[in-house]
C-alpha cells in the first residue's frame, strides 16, 4: 500500500500507468477507488497513454480519519494533494476533481496554478461563489444521527445513505464537512489562463448553474452530462471523452 505522511496524517495514494501525468481527485464520503476506480476512469486513462496518481484524501478511504473539524482545513487538505506530487517529484499535471475534490483543487488557485496543465472541475457550480456552508451542518448532523430514519433533510439523507454503502467513518466525514470551506473566488478564478473543463449532470440540483463557473474562467468549457445527477454524472463515458479531447488539446504535461 503506498503511503505517505504529511505532518501527522497518513495519506494513501496509488499510481498507475506511464506517460503524461493526471491527477484524480475524489468528492466526499467517496474515496479513489469508487471515485475513478470503479466508474472506469483509471482504466480509460492508463489505456490512453496517462500516468494516473489518486489519493484518498483525508478522513476518506485509506488515509488517516481525524474526528476533529480543525484537521480538515482547505490549507490542510490541499496540503495533502500537494505532499503526493512532491514525493513522487510531478512539477505539473492534468488535475481533475469531482465535487470536493473539485472545490480543493480550486483552492489550490493562485498561488499554485504552475503545477496545473489544465484543470477539470466536475460537480460543481456557482453556488460556490455565494460562500458560506449551505447545507454542510445539516449534512454533518445527518451523519451523527444515530437512527438513519431521523434524518429529513433531503440532501443529508443522500450523503448519510452513501457514507453507510461504504461503511465510511461517519465521524470523520462530519468533522470534514464541518472543517472546510465552500466557497470561489471569481475574481480569483479570472487569473487562470489554461485551459478549464466543468462538467456536471443536468439534473444536479445541488451545486446551482456550472455554467457560469465555467464562464468565469477565460478559458473556460462547460459540458452538461445527460440525465445524471450529482451522484451519478462522474461514472459517465461522455465525461471521459470529453476530458480526453480537452486534455489532448490542452498540451502534455
């Protein structure tokens, strides 16, 4: 199991495949392995000439689950995807997250935007420009519940549903959502010239309207994914191949 420590936390990550590098980056209460392991975008990268670096970022998967909100910082979590590149000395990547991932590779903006080739933002739109924590303590409170059937609130019922499928350490996910920041700065984004994919299902109803995240990037590209929601958009062959093109046209790491 490859490993790394950044400060105290041990942050597992895997690699597959030769070539130019990507860099995946999955969403919340998910980890790698589901995230692009199993909707096929490990294969389809490596079979098209990609090196491919995944992490489980913290409180996810394989790496180390902190139950106090104060580790899961943006800083901290960006800290992680940053640790990975260093140890296996990757200057610049394609870098791709869906959803959370997406947010913590956004954040990653301005200061380390050299280590980006292009970068791809799944599951996420606009509502991130409004700032503050939306839905994140009804989420965090649907985790903590002891009895699943007290849960009301629709979106936490989804996450609390999917976090027990993966049998996930719900107290980890809760101090996550309850750490981290949900917020973009479109002024901030507006500095980012390489290229910029967003893509999202139409029916994702809980990140507002994609395309205007997009158009807030100069080079920015949107894709609407057919009949898919939030949970279900990332494992789509169209969101591969698009991402294909993009890259392709976007220049080798």
């Amino acid at each position: 199991m490859a490993r790394i420590t950044n400060g105290d936390i041990g942050i597992h990550y895997e690699v597959a495949g030769e070539g130019v590098p990507v860099l995946l980056v999955h969403g919340f209460a998910s980890n790698a392995k589901l995230n692009w392991g199993e909707t096929g975008w490990i294969t389809f990268l490596v079979e098209n000439g990609f090196r491919v670096i995944t992490l489980d970022v913290r409180g996810h998967g394989e790496s180390d689950k902190p139950h106090e909100p104060e580790r899961y910082t943006n800083a901290a979590m960006m800290s992680d995807i940053l640790a990975v590149l260093d140890h296996l000395d990757i200057s610049t990547a394609h870098m791709v997250g869906y959803s959370m991932g997406a947010i913590l590779l956004m954040g990653l903006l301005p200061d380390h935007a050299d280590r980006m080739t292009t970068l791809t933002l799944g599951g996420v739109g606009d509502v991130l420009f409004k700032g503050g924590r939306g839905d994140a303590e009804f989420i965090a409170q649907g985790l903590e519940a002891e009895d699943p059937s007290s849960i009301t609130h629709e979106t936490a019922v989804g996450f609390r549903a999917f976090a027990d499928s993966q049998k996930a350490d719900r107290l980890a996910l809760a101090a996550c959502m309850r750490g981290r920041r949900f917020t973009a700065d479109p002024y901030v984004l507006a500095t980012f010239t390489k290229p910029v994919l967003v893509a999202a299902g139409e029916r994702d109803t809980i990140i507002g309207d994609p395309s205007r995240l997009a158009e807030a990037f100069p080079k920015g590209e949107f894709l609407s994914i057919p009949r898919r929601d939030h949970l279900r958009a990332v494992s789509e062959d169209v969101f591969k191949s698009r991402f294909l093109t993009f890259a392709q046209k976007g220049g080798a790491a």
